[in-house]
C-alpha cells in the first residue's frame, strides 16, 4: 500500500472532515458520493478513469479538537465505484471492512509455484540468420 507523501498535496494542510462524515464512507459508494464527502482527491490523481483518491486528513474528536493528521486511500473499480478504503494514521495502516476500521495486513504472495528467481543477469545468443539456400544437388546459392 503506496500513500503520496502529504506535502505533495494540491490542497496543502488538507482537510477539516467531521468525524460523522468519515463514519459515512463504505463500500460500493460512487466517486460522486465520495467526493459529495471528503471533496476531490486532493493530489493530482484526476478523476476520470483513476482508481485511487488520496486525502490528506486532519482528524478532530467529537468536540472538534484536532488530534492527528492521516491520509486516506480510496481504491475504485472500473465501474468507478469504491471498493475500498484506508487510512494511514503515523504508521498504523488501516482497511475499513464491515464499517470499523481494522489493522490492514499485507500478505505476500508466494512465488515458490515458478520455481527459484536468479538474481543474475541472462545473456540471450543466436546464432545469425543464413541468407544461403542449398538445392536439391546440394549446391548453395
């Protein structure tokens, strides 16, 4: 999971969303309705035919008082609806699954099936082509 660094943000400093609208986002919403939320993504994605939004948040509690500064990640299909959310607070990585933010965990995919990967250079050699023709008296030409 690759998150922008904040200060290449077009929106420097981010946004202000209120904690109500953040608990708003879930699964299947269109760009439209994400954006009707937390605004355009705030660095330079576009927004036709990208797939991920990137904000930066300032995140408040209930009385407003500002307590951390996250980003968030907003993953789309090819329908341009949100398959996903996540959210970077420091270096906790989070996925928002059945409406609670949990620890999102990375597992790699495994490799062993192709067999061992050498870390050396391969030289690829051919023999050059041959423009000589033999007939059937075995002559060339």
């Amino acid at each position: 999971m690759v998150f922008p660094a904040p200060e290449s943000a077009s929106n420097v400093g981010g946004s202000y969303p209120l904690t109500e609208t953040l608990r708003k986002l879930k699964p299947g919403m269109t760009k439209n309705q994400v954006a009707g939320l937390l605004g355009r993504p705030q660095f330079n994605e576009g927004f036709f035919g990208v797939r991920e939004w990137d904000y930066v948040l300032n995140v408040t509690n209930d009385a407003g008082a500002p307590q951390m500064v996250c980003q968030l990640k907003a993953v789309f299909t090819s329908r341009d609806e949100a398959r996903n959310f996540y959210r970077k607070c420091g270096d906790n990585v989070e996925t928002l699954t059945g409406g609670k933010w949990q620890k999102y965990v990375f597992t790699p995919v495994s490799t062993e099936a192709s067999g061992p990967v050498s870390a050396e250079a391969n030289v690829l050699t051919a023999a050059p082509l041959s423009l000589e023709v033999e007939t059937p008296g075995g002559t060339t030409k």
